[in-house]
C-alpha cells in the first residue's frame, strides 16, 4: 500500500520547494511570487527506502465564493481528504501568523493526521518561529530548510513514524505477500503520456476535467488561470494515460512576467516529454497564428500530433469550418500532413472519445516499424513511377532503404549522390512512405547517406559509390 502525504499552508511558505524534494526531482515551479501554485500538484516519491504519493497544493488564503481563490481552497481541501498525513508548513522566519493559526484549525478539524514543519529554519534567525510552533498544540514541530536540504532525513523519519512504517513491512514486502496469495497482478505498463497545448483559454483545463470526469483542474474565463504542468492518470478503454494540462502559450512578445516565462518554460518540457501532443484551439477562432506555431514547435520537437477543435458547438457552419481548419493544418504542418482534426465540445463532454481514439491512432503511428523487404518494394514502385533527376549528367541513384527507428520513424536511404538530391525528391518519398503505410499525425524522419546496401555481400566494406 503506498501511502499519501499533502504539503499545506499559507502562500509562499515554501510547499512547493518541499514537494519538489520529497519527490526527488523538479515537478513544481517555485518562484518567490505568492499563489504561484493553484492547482494540486501530485508524485509518487521515496521517503527513506517507502514509497509515498505526495500532494502539493495551492496556499490557503481567505476566500470570496466563486473565485479563483476558492477553486483552489477546494482543491486543497481534496488533498487533505485523500492524505494519510498532513504537513503543515510554516515560515519560521516570519514566525506564526494569524492566516498560519486559522488554516492549522482547517487542517486540525480534518481529522486527518498532522505533523507540523517549521521550514526555512537555516541559521538563527528562525528559532523563535519555530518554538512558536508549539502553541499549535499538535505536537513537537520539525525544523527543515527545504531550498537548503536541512532537516530532510529527520523529516523522512518523523514522516515514517507518523505513518507507522519504521517497524512494519516495507510497501514492497506487502505486495510480495499479496502476489502470492494472488491478490496482486505485477502490472509494470508504461502509461501513454499526451500533453494538451494550446494558447491560453482554448479550454485545455476544462477538456481534462471532462476527460477525467471531474473537477480536478481550476477552469476560469481569465486567461492564464493554469501555471504549472499538472499530471492526471487515468485508464481508458483498458489503457493507461497520463495527461498533462499545461498553461496557455502565447506570442513571445507578450510574455513578460517572470511567472509566465516559468510557465512556458514548465510547457515546452511537457511537449518534449510527452509522446502525444493534442493541439486545442478555439473554434470560435480557428489556427490563429499562435495555433500555428505551436504546432510546428510540436512537430518539429518530433511529437505525434492530434488537433483537437474545441467549443465546437459555437459553431454554425460546421462543414465550411472544418474545410478551412483542414487547408491550412495541411499547408502549415505539411511535415504530419493527414493529421487528425476532432471536433469537441469539452463543456458539452462531445468528441472526447473520439479525441482520445485519435490520440491512440497517432500513437501506433509513431511507433510504427516497417519491414525492410516491404520497403524496399516500395522504394522500386517509386523510383519506376518517378525516377530521380539527374546531377552533372548522370541519373542519382537510390539503391536500398531500411527504418533505423521509430519514435518518430526514421527511414535512411543510400543514394550515390546524397548532396545533389533536391528536397523536393526527398518530400516525394517522404509524402509517399505516409501514404503507402497510413503513417499520418506523426513527423517523419527521412535521411540520405551514400554508399551501396550495406548488407549486399562486400558492398559496405569496398566503399564502393
């Protein structure tokens, strides 16, 4: 059983810095702004040897109903019913204030175990803070410095004691025990990731929350609502995803702020990382030029590639729509060309199906493995239907093919004459190596080299050209 661990308190009292330690890596964006996080943010970790699910939520302020503000109490609020323990952060710097005492008064009624942390207690300066801590009444406090990594060991064993792990079985022992009475399947499939991108507003949060089927995600009409990359795990029809909603991009001009360049930031590694990428646009206001070039920056990260068309139901002429949306995707992203367009309406929860049944379509596509002999037919019926041209007068020739990964695929071919070859001729077998094997969504990789086919008998090793 791996047990859940929520990190709370009040804005800028470092919950972020301590998730990103205890999870072993940089999951959170962490800047000095306060109410940087809003979202709850989650990571399995390894406390001490124990497997642990940590939750880091947005910092409990005072609300008005109906804002921002209170989309993110409540998602902190869920992060403390789903914890087996709850820290509760502090500044021992600033020392307790009156915000520290009422949300320790939230948490204390949860009912939900609580073990107090003074953070930024580096040096002396926060010492007082930290003895001020007792008159929480909910114990002996932990003093840490997460930015610093001080405290973390004694932090990970008060962790383990208040959870009852340090005498038990490991989380590993347990599920060895349940293998064998067959309680447990050993279930090691890697989960499909798809980031959802787009520019700000498109709605990429409200399409996860339909996706998931509930309100993990805080949705506003104000731009700019979602900052951090936040993971979901789902299973749909008997697969294992990961989602990740991502903040809005826009025009590189326009970001100014520190915050928004973390976000961005934060963004283009989920693309990089990500084997899907669905492209969300408006369609209210269709492959505006921003649309555009975060598709290119997708295809030519070498991302498979699915356009989502959202606020579908706003639309009056669906069929001139469509048409337009599918010239300029096949213009633009010629390099994916065929790319899947999916109309949906994520407030109505229309099209998510069929959205994700493209994203498994373009997936298979982009880990496609061809046969060699297969492809090399082929490469015969395309030279015979258009020949290459010919180079300070002799024809260049194409005389072998193989695919050398997948991933996007990437095909090599060996050419006598690699340099002199126009592009157009290579876009040729490019566009024809799509169509031929259904490779559409996904960028691919054609590259010339010269020499002869390297597996016919003395051919690689006399350099012959």
């Amino acid at each position: 059983m791996t047990h859940t661990i929520s990190i709370v308190g009040r804005p800028n009292v470092g919950k972020s810095t301590l998730f990103n330690r205890l999870a072993g890596r940089r999951l959170a964006l962490v800047d000095p702004t306060p109410g940087l996080t809003r979202d709850r943010k989650e990571a399995e970790g390894d406390i001490l040897g124990e497997p642990v699910r940590i939750i880091d939520t947005a910092g409990l302020e005072e609300v008005t109903p109906g804002t921002i503000s209170a989309q993110m109490r409540a998602q902190t609020l869920v992060g403390i019913a789903e914890s087996d323990l709850v820290l509760f952060l502090m500044d021992a710097r600033a020392g307790l204030t009156g915000l520290d005492r009422t949300f320790a008064e939230l948490v204390r009624v949860s009912g939900k175990p609580v073990l107090v942390v003074a953070n930024k207690c580096e040096g002396r300066a926060g010492e007082p803070g930290y003895y001020e801590c007792f008159s929480l009444g909910m114990g002996e406090p932990c003093a840490i410095s997460a930015e610093h990594g001080e405290g973390l060991s004694d932090l990970g064993m008060e962790i383990l004691g208040r959870l009852k792990l340090l005498d038990g079985p490991t989380a590993h022992e347990d599920d060895e025990d349940a293998l064998l009475d067959g309680e447990v399947a050993p279930e090691r499939v890697k989960a499909m990731r798809i980031a959802v991108v787009g520019r700000p507003n498109a709605g990429k949060s409200t399409l996860v929350n339909a996706i998931i089927g509930e309100d993990r995600l805080i949705t506003s009409p104000e731009p700019g609502t979602t900052r951090d990359t936040i993971a979901v795990d789902l299973e749909f029809r008997g697969r294992k995803l990961k989602l990740f909603d991502t903040a809005g991009l826009r025009r590189r001009a326009r970001i100014t702020e520190a915050v928004e360049k973390l976000s961005v930031a934060d963004t283009l590694n989920a693309i990089r990382f990500a084997e899907v990428v669905i492209l969300l646009i408006d369609a209210t206001h269709p492959m505006e030029q921003q649309d555009l070039q975060i598709g290119e920056l997708v295809v030519n990260e070498g991302r498979a590639l699915v356009i989502g068309v959202n606020k579908w139901d706003l639309v009056e002429d669906r069929q001139k729509t469509l048409k337009d949306i599918r010239a300029v995707a096949d213009h633009t992203f010629s390099d994916v060309k065929g790319v899947g367009i999916i109309p949906v309406s994520a407030q109505s929860g229309k099209g998510l199906d069929q959205l994700l049944q493209g994203a498994f379509d373009v997936y298979e596509a982009w880990n496609r493995r061809l046969p060699t002999a297969g492809l090399n037919r082929w490469l015969a019926e395309a030279l015979e239907k258009h020949p290459p041209p010919a180079a300070a007068g002799r024809r260049i020739r194409l005389r072998y093919m193989t695919q050398a990964s997948a991933r996007p695929p990437t095909f090599v071919a060996f050419c006598s004459k690699p340099e002199a070859l126009p592009r157009s001729y290579v876009k040729y077998l490019t566009n024809g190596i799509r169509e031929a094997f259904g490779l559409l969504g996904t960028p691919i990789r054609f590259q010339m080299r010269k020499g002869e086919n390297p597996y016919a008998k003395g051919g690689w090793r006399s350099g012959r050209s």
